[in-house]
C-alpha cells in the first residue's frame, strides 16, 4: 500500500502533504479497508511538522477518527485542537 511507502520520503513537510492527498482518497468508503482499519494513523505522522500541517492531517483523518472513535471522539478531537491552538503560536 503507498501510505506504507511514504515513510520512504525523508522531508516531513512533502510526506505530511503525501499522506493527507492518501488520506483525503481514503475517505471514500470502498477505500477504508486495509491498513487503515488497523493502525493508529496518528502514530504514523512525521514529526518536526508546522501546525497547518498537522492540522491538515487532523482534518484528512476526521473519517477515521469517527470510524474508530464515534462522535464523541470529533467532539474530543475539536475540543483538543482548540485547545493547543491557544499554546502553540
């Protein structure tokens, strides 16, 4: 699968922007099989990344965290970006 792949790109910036074009593609519902049913999708972003792009990532994921979660994990999800977008100028 090419979102295994992207850990293959070595700048943070071009394998954040990569993996939220496979993220957003993977919101469709013949796509949510595979490797995104079983893995913390969080625990595969890059690190050293700004808050837009993390952000991003966050809001390409938002059918996952539903998937895996339920509404009240959106809820916690907002609630959390909210929440360090008032400590992380």
């Amino acid at each position: 699968m090419a979102y295994r792949k992207l850990h293959d790109i070595a700048d943070p910036h071009a394998r954040a922007e990569a993996m939220t074009s496979i993220l957003r593609q993977a919101s469709k519902p013949s796509h949510q099989a595979g490797i995104f049913a079983r893995t913390p999708l969080h625990r595969t972003w890059p690190e050293g990344i700004s808050r837009d792009e993390l952000f991003e990532l966050v809001a390409a994921s938002t059918w996952w965290i539903q998937q895996h979660g339920g509404p009240e994990a959106i809820a916690e999800t907002v609630q959390a970006v909210f929440d360090v977008a008032q400590w992380w100028p």
